[in-house]
C-alpha cells in the first residue's frame, strides 16, 4: 500500500513538472522583484537578489550607519550567521564613486582577500550601490559579493 501511494505521488509530481507553464511575463524578465529594471540598484533589487542568492535578508530599520560621512541612502541589512550589511544606494555610478573617496580603504578588504585578525570589513561596490559587509565567514563574503557584483536588473532589450 505504501508503494502505491509514492508512486502515485511521484507520477503526480513528474506530470506537474513536465507540464507547460506559461512563458515568463516581461515583468518576470526584468526582475520578478517586481521593481523596475533600469541596470541601476534600488532597495527592493537588492533584496531581492540577496533573496534569490539564499542570504535571508532582514532589513534592520533601527540601526544606524557606521559610514556617517557617506552621503547615499542607508540600508542596514541582517543576514544569517550574524553578519551585517550596511548598504548605500546612490542616484548614478558618478556618485557612488565621487563618495567612495571618502572611504578609508586601508580599513577594508576585497571580498576575494582573507581577513587578519583585525576582523576587517569587506567592502562590495556595483553599479550605484557600495556595501560594507561584516562578516567573519569567507563563504558567505563570497556569496555576498557574488550576489551584488552580479550587476543590477537590467531593462528589456527593443525587439
């Protein structure tokens, strides 16, 4: 009897996989995010993207920036295993990088370099976004800036 019921659950599922779905909607190939695909980073792409790349985000609206001299929207993000993403958004790359200077890079590193025992945070910049990751997994730093380096949304091509 208990061979027949996963059998029958089995020939259930493969049908339900095998069947045709619809074509994806253009909102679907522009970013099932439902945000607009305009090749720059807003909050909600990023969410999202950090979704879809298995992070869990959390937004955390009660924290405060540490990077005060840094003029981009802040968006403080929680993820697993205890690590924290500051984020801030910019209007263009221009800006994002004209505010970059004012990091102090020597206290950060590349997602790609192994931390020291000064537990630096790894600095991720993209498109109009520049995040500062503090985390102590070399893992999750990876994935992270995977995520983000990955690029924005972009917009339809004109068919």
């Amino acid at each position: 009897m208990r061979i027949a019921a996963t059998l029958l659950l089995t020939s259930a599922l493969v049908v339900s996989a095998c069947s045709k779905s619809e074509p994806p909607s253009s909102k679907t190939a522009t970013g099932a995010s439902g945000c607009p695909a305009t090749g720059l980073w807003a909050e909600c792409s990023i969410l999202y993207r950090l979704e879809r790349s298995g992070l869990a985000p959390q937004v955390d609206s009660g924290a405060k920036p540490q990077e005060k001299e840094l003029a981009g929207k802040p968006l403080i993000v929680k993820l697993a295993k205890a690590a924290i993403l500051e984020l801030y958004i910019y209007p263009d790359s221009a800006a994002r990088i004209e505010d970059g200077k004012k990091l102090d890079r020597a206290k950060l590193i590349d997602a790609a370099a192994q931390q020291t025992i000064e537990r630096e945070r790894t600095l991720i910049e993209s498109a109009n976004v520049i995040g500062l990751l503090t985390s102590l997994s070399s893992h999750q730093r990876e994935r992270v800036s995977d995520a983000l380096t990955a690029g924005a949304p972009q917009p339809d091509r004109p068919k």
